[in-house]
C-alpha cells in the first residue's frame, strides 16, 4: 500500500470536491428556479399589455424587465419578463407592425459550462494523467521531491509472522522485546525499562533480514515503513535530509509502527572531511538521520530497524549508544536451521515422501535461506521439466549441482584426451579425500562440464556443521585440493595441465591464511600480518601481507612449504592406490557422473565440511 492511500487527501483534491460541489448547487438553484419561472413575452406584446392596461406591477432591471398580469396568460401564469430595449426604437418598430424582441445576456450557468468546465476538465487530465507518468518515470516534479518513498504496508498487509523464519532462532529470539514493546508498551516500561530506538540486523546477503523485520510488523500487528538506503540520496542537495524528515514524520503519525531501512550502508557510510558535490547530500542525509534518532522518543511506538551486511563501513556516530542501541547478527544457518528452512519452502512444491531432507540440509552448508527457497524453486523446475508428479531426491540433488557448479554445457565437446585427463583429475580429488581423515565424504564425481570453466567437479558431502579447524585439518584440505594436479602427474608422466588453475589458488589462499592470520607456521611464529577480510563479505584474494622485505620472504617460503607438503602427501596416497586410480578413471568415462554406490573406493565418510572440487581449463 502506498503512503497516499494512508495520508489525508491533499489541498489540490479538496479544492477540486469544493469545486464540483460549488457547481451541483448551482445546477439545484437553476432547477428549483425553472419551476417558478416567468413566461418570455417578446417587448412588442409587453408593450402591447401596457396599453390594454393589463399590468398591475413591474420590476425594471438593468436587462430585462419582470412583471405581474392581471389575467394570467395563455400559458396559465400571470408573471411575465421580456427583455429591455430602446423604447424609442421600439416604438418606431411597433408603429410599423414589427414584432420586437430582445437578446438576453448570459448567465452565470452558461458562463461555468462554457468556461470553467473546459478548463477544469484540461486540468485533471493534466493531473491524472501527466503527473503520473511523470511521477512513474522518477521526475513527479519540485513540488513532491522532498517526499518519503517509503512503501507503507498496514496491519492487514503485512501477513508474515515468526512462523515463516526458520534458521535464526537467535535473531528471533531478540526481537520478540519489540514485539512485547508495540503490542503493550505500559507494561513492557512497568520496571523503568525502554524500548531499544534502533535495532541493526547485520548478517550476509540472503540470510532474511528484511522477512525479520516484516515478521516483527506482522506479529506485532502495526504498520511497516519499507525503504532502501539508496532512494535517500539525490543529486539534489538537501533533498535527501528533506525524506528522512518526511518520513520520520508520517512514522510519528502512524505510530504505533516499525521503521525499515534496508541497506542501510547506503546511507550511512563512514564521513570524512574534503566532501564535494554529491558526497555533501549524503552528509546532510546522514546527519539528519543521526538528528532524527536523537529527536524521537521510543515510548511513542516507533522502531527502527534498519539492515546491512557491511557494518564495518558504518559511521560510528550510527552505531552508538542511544541510535542503534542492539545489534542482531543474522547468519547463515547451520544444519539444523537449514532443514526447517526448506520444510518451509517444500510447502509450495509437491515432493516425494521418500526425499530425506536431512541429507539435503547436510549437502547444503553455507547456504542462506534465498538460497534454499532458489534450491526448491530449481529442483520443482527440473521435475517439471522431465514431467514427473513430484519432485525427488534426485531432482534437488541435480538443483544443488546447478547452483554450485553452474548449469550442464552439453554442447561442450571435449576430445577422448581431454576427458581421460579429467577424469584422472576428478578421480584424484576423489580418492585424496576418502583416504584423509577429518575430510568430506565424496558424494558425486562428474565429468560433464558445467558453468563457464569447470570441465569437472567432485561433491563431498558433510556429516556435522565445521566451526573450528586445526592445522592438520586445513593441510588436509590443501592436499584434497592438490590431489587433481597429483593424479595428472602421476598419470601422464609429470606432464600437468591448467586445469588445476583454480585449485592452486584456493590451496594458496588457505596456505597464506594459516602463515599470515592463525599463526599455523612455526618459522613465522604466532603473530598476524593480515587484516582480516570483510565480516560477512568473505574474501577471495591474496593480498600482500604488512610486514618488512625479509619477513615477506619468510611468508613466501612457508606458504611454498606447505602446499609442496600437501602435494607430495596427495601424490603418495594416489601412488599407494593407483590401482584404484585407474579403475575409477574407467567407470568414469564410461558412466561420465559416479557416487559412492557406483565406486565403493570413493565412499569412506568421513565428517567434515562442504566443497565443490572443479577442474577449471583456462
């Protein structure tokens, strides 16, 4: 619902209803009028009349005159009018047997539906239909550029509860104050209490912090203001400060309510000094911000929620006591969260009764809930595809291969070479990881190209959530990660390819990560020369740690050392087992995709975490 359906109609509106009903009792005064209205007798007769000495009384007026008979007329009326002339003109005219009559002036009716109604009638063409494509094109013009955008959704609206949240009962569990404090705010304040003014949600793109906040609006059962961080901004200057005002002020209005800002980063960078141009209107917009969450009193009933998921750019003057007063982490789920996501979004599709959704809550880690809802979206989208009558295992399987690994290239030919030495690169990772403890169990290895660069990949399959991982752990993760290029280096002779591009550089971000940030290298010692990355961004690159030219060179070496060991320990456990190396390449390419089922010697499970191994050809 927009904010026009909530406001009281505007001054242009009302003056356009005082008008219509202007002109309604003007058409009711003409109407009750024509029942008492005098007959028009042309002036010859009038005159005619007064020399027959048939008029009792006359009313001159300055354009007609009105009078009394009398004997009523033929017509049955003794009231008469006609209109006044030159009587000496008329005289004249009548000596010579004319009959003469006048031309009446117009009145004020004639003037509105010749004049007025045509104007007006260009004029809500003008409002109705100018104006709003005007307004649906973003330039509705000065007069309404200082006015919130903010989608206003009332209590009949907003339709979702905490019943459609799964996978953050934490996140849940702080906001349920909120609630308590909309739906009775007497009894929340009894012990000298308040309401926070400000509630933060940070978390990772997808987590469903704006469903919190709606959740929060339905089951407190008020109204909730929706905007974006970004829609503040203009390149006008005072513009932006002029909606968070506006805004504020409807809230205020239709208190009790929730405020919503989502990306809030948007609007609440960091300030620095030497700002020019558009960087001063988001100053301004900042700053009445911050005045705005000094300004208002939470015991009126209006919360502010607002999310991100790049707190560590906010300016602090947001984040302070007062403004933002709690901050709620919502993060990816774990295990358990994810299975009662996708119990809640396997309601709109008709599933299969054999699908054991734990087994896809654990082959999902790392998955946010809009990438779940995508998962059942997708896995519907394939059974309809293949037209079945319900959606199976097999089919979110295949939906979790596409999101992870990208959709199947058919088209992609590879040569017999090509795919013989794929399959020993996929099978290498395969068997790496059934042969380390503490590693993922493999799930599925394929050789059937996928996305824009994997001409292969291997699935492992976790069996609890990971949240803590050891130095002999992570080596372990780099040899899995190296046991591709090892089985092409052992099958073809040390003749490598550069399909293990992308496993090198994961394995030397884990390596550097463990010298630089955990302090796992004994030569460097425990200390960190890399700033961690974004919190809920990630990051994927090695950038150049802070440290002198001789430790540099220190770091370079014990990175060298350790991917070198995880190398040569992949090697050795693929030259132990190259007679299941070469078995598996068969099947391979033979069956081109394989599980455990297919190949027992990939089937150790072991706990561990999720991981998409690809051969990448660039």
């Amino acid at each position: 619902m927009d904010a026009s359906k909530r406001k009281p109609p505007g001054r242009p509106v009302m003056l356009l209803w005082y008008f219509i009903a202007g002109v309604i009792a003007l058409l009711l005064v003409q109407f009750w009028g024509s029942f008492q209205h005098a007959t028009t007798i042309p002036y010859s007769e009038f005159n005619k009349l007064l020399g027959e000495k048939q008029i009792t009384e006359v009313v001159i007026g300055t354009s007609s005159i009105q009078g009394t008979l009398k004997s009523p007329l033929p017509k049955g009326t003794k009231h008469f009018t006609t209109v006044r002339v030159d009587p000496a003109l008329a005289n004249k005219l009548i000596a010579e047997g004319v009959k003469v009559s006048g031309a009446r002036s117009s009145g004020l009716l004639e003037i509105i539906l010749s004049w007025v109604l045509p104007f007006v009638f260009f004029y809500l063409i003008w409002m109705f239909m100018f104006r709003g494509a005007a307004n649906r094109q973003g330039f509705g013009g000065l007069l309404s550029i200082g006015k919130s955008r903010a989608k206003i959704f009332v209590e009949t609206d907003t339709k979702t509860t905490f019943k459609d949240v799964a996978g953050v009962d934490e996140a849940k569990f702080e906001l349920q104050e909120v609630v308590a404090f909309l739906k009775d705010p007497k009894s929340f304040g009894r012990l000298g209490a308040r309401a926070p003014k400000g509630i933060l949600l940070v978390g990772p793109p997808g987590t469903g912090k704006t469903l919190l906040a709606r959740a929060v609006a339905g089951e407190a059962g008020v109204s909730f203001f929706s905007i974006s961080g970004s829609e503040f901004v203009e390149m006008f200057v005072g513009v932006g400060a002029a909606r968070v005002r506006d805004l504020f002020e409807q809230a205020r209005k239709a208190a009790p309510c929730i405020i919503f800002i989502d990306e809030l980063d948007a609007l609440g960078r960091s300030r620095s000094s030497g700002g020019f141009g558009g960087y001063d209107e988001k100053e301004q917009t900042l700053n009445q911000l911050l005045s705005e969450l000094d300004g208002f009193d939470s015991g009126t009933g209006v919360i502010l929620l607002a999310a991100t998921n790049r707190p560590e750019i906010l300016d602090p003057a947001l984040l302070r006591a007062g403004r933002f007063d709690r901050q709620v982490v919502v993060d990816r789920p774990d295990r358990n969260g994810r299975l009662e996501i996708l119990k809640i979004h396997v309601r709109k599709i008709n599933l299969a009764p054999d699908v054991n959704l734990e087994h896809i809550a654990a082959l999902t880690m790392g998955f946010t809930g809009a990438d779940l809802a995508n998962l059942a979206n997708e896995a519907a989208v394939i059974a309809t595809r293949r037209h079945a009558d319900a959606v199976t295992y097999d089919d979110l399987v295949a939906a979790i291969e596409r999101i992870v690994a990208g959709i199947e290239k058919k088209s992609r030919v590879l040569s017999r070479a090509e795919r013989q030495r794929v399959a020993y690169h996929e099978m290498g990772h395969a068997l790496v990881a059934a042969s380390l403890p503490d590693v993922d169990a493999v799930q599925k290895v394929s050789i059937i190209p996928r996305g824009v660069g994997a001409l292969g990949y291997t699935i492992q399959r976790p069996t609890e959530d990971r949240f803590v991982l050891s130095t002999t752990e992570l080596r372990h993760r780099i040899a899995v990660l190296m046991g591709g290029r090892a089985a092409e280096a052992l099958a073809f002779g040390g003749d490598v390819s550069t399909g293990a591009a992308d496993d090198l550089e994961r394995a030397t971000e884990i390596a550097s990560e463990m010298v630089t940030r955990y302090g796992m290298a004994e030569v460097i010692g425990p200390r960190v020369y890399r700033a961690p990355p974004p919190m809920f961004l990630g990051s994927h690159s090695v950038d150049k740690p802070a440290a002198s030219e001789a430790t540099l060179r220190e770091i370079d070496l014990a990175v060298h050392d350790i991917t070198v060991v995880a190398f040569e320990e992949a090697k050795a456990i693929l030259t132990r087992r190259r007679a299941d190396l070469d078995k598996g390449v068969e099947l391979l390419l033979t069956k081109e995709a394989i599980t455990s089922d297919d190949f027992p010697p990939i089937g150790k499970a072991v706990p561990g975490r999720p991981q998409v191994q690809a051969a990448v050809n660039e």
